[in-house]
C-alpha cells in the first residue's frame, strides 16, 4: 500500500508540473512593436475615394503593419501633450483599443507603443457575428472606459463615446484605404460574453468591433 501511495504521489506531482508547465507556455507576454512609419503611400483624397467595407481577407499582418495601423488609429502625434490621432470629448481620451490575434486579446498601450497581455488564447470568433470576418487576420474592439468619463449620467457618456469610436474607426478606415488593406466596421456581435472573456468591469463598456487583414489570396 505504501509503495502504491507512493506511486501515486509521484504521478499526481508529474501531472501538476507538466500541467504548470502547460499554463506558463500559454502566457502572453507583452509585444513591443516597432515604431511606426508614418510615410503614407496614397494622398488622404485617395484614401478617401477608396476607402469601403470589405468582408474577404488573406494571410496576417506585420508587426511593422500593425504598429502604423495603430498609431494611426489613436497612436500619440503631439509627445508633449500626449494628445492622440482621434479627438475625444474633453480629452478623455476614454475610447480603449483591445486587439484580437490568435495567440490572444491585447490592450494597446500608445504611450510605450506595445501590445500588453489581456487574455491567451484565439477568442476573435466571438468579436464577429458574420462569418466572412472570421479570415481577418486581427480584430479591433473599441471598449468606452466611462470611469475616465467624471461624473454623470451614463446615457450622455455613451453618446460621447459611440462618436469618439467613430473617429477612432474613421482612422482605420483611412489608413487601410492608403495601404490597400480590407478591412470592416460592426457593432454586431455577443458583447455580453465577450466582456466576460477579456474581464472588463462594468464601467467598462463594448461599443464595436472592426477586422483588418490582408487582401484574400496574400
């Protein structure tokens, strides 16, 4: 009996350490993207004439490609102020630029340019309700923070902060449009298990989601 405790023992120690293992290997860690190049490659009246909706899309995106992308979306362009690409009411500032990948969801960070670890894992069937987004490469997902918001009703925050993702998704849009990338804008999707998924809190708040990918066959 001793000898099959003992046994016992041992296993269930292996199957803890492998399954600590296991865990650690699936951690995120924090991704520092390369400085965005910020030479554009259309004029904006280009970007403007093309820019559309697209639900087909190819292979992934660069880590090059995806900091321009989010610099562009609400990146830092005034260092002094850190004042950002998309205006927001009062400055609040209150819109949070959350990005799906497969490895998992990350919290964009504009100050330090880096990609900070929310969740691992590939959860972006569940920023999407129409299957033609599931070959996006990464998801956007616009979260309105109403803590950074000060006092008040919640009814005039959200208003605020439905048009301050509208700048933010209007940026996407055009940058897309200058490097020839599909991309797509929706509000549809399961906000209440997503929320649950990435852990927000309940001021915090889904207001829409947008895939980029590249073109369908690259």
């Amino acid at each position: 009996m001793k000898l099959r405790t003992l046994i016992l023992s041992l296993a269930s120690l292996v199957f803890a350490t492998c399954f600590v293992l296991s865990v650690s290997a699936q951690e995120l860690k924090p991704i520092k993207l390369p400085e965005p190049r910020l030479d554009a490659s259309k004029s904006l009246a280009n970007a403007l004439q093309e820019r559309k909706t697209t639900r087909e899309y190819g292979g992934d995106l660069s880590e090059q490609t995806l900091s321009n992308l989010l610099w562009a979306a609400c990146g830092i362009n005034r260092p002094d102020s850190g004042r950002r690409t998309a205006p927001s009411a009062k400055n609040w500032q209150e819109i949070d630029l959350y990005v799906a990948t497969k490895q998992g969801m990350y919290l964009y960070n504009p100050k330090g340019n880096t990609l900070v670890p929310v969740v691992s894992g590939d959860i972006r069937s569940l920023t999407f309700a129409q299957a033609p987004f599931k070959d996006a490469s990464i998801h956007l997902v616009y979260v309105a923070d109403l803590e950074k918001m000060g006092e008040g009703e919640e009814g005039p925050k959200m208003l605020l902060a439905a048009m301050d993702t509208g700048f933010v998704a209007e940026n996407v849009y055009l940058y897309c449009a200058s490097e020839g990338l599909p991309t797509g804008f929706r509000v549809t999707l399961d906000k209440e298990k997503l929320s649950q998924a990435i852990k927000l809190r309940p001021t915090q708040k889904i207001m829409a989601a947008q895939s980029v990918g590249l073109p369908k066959g690259k």
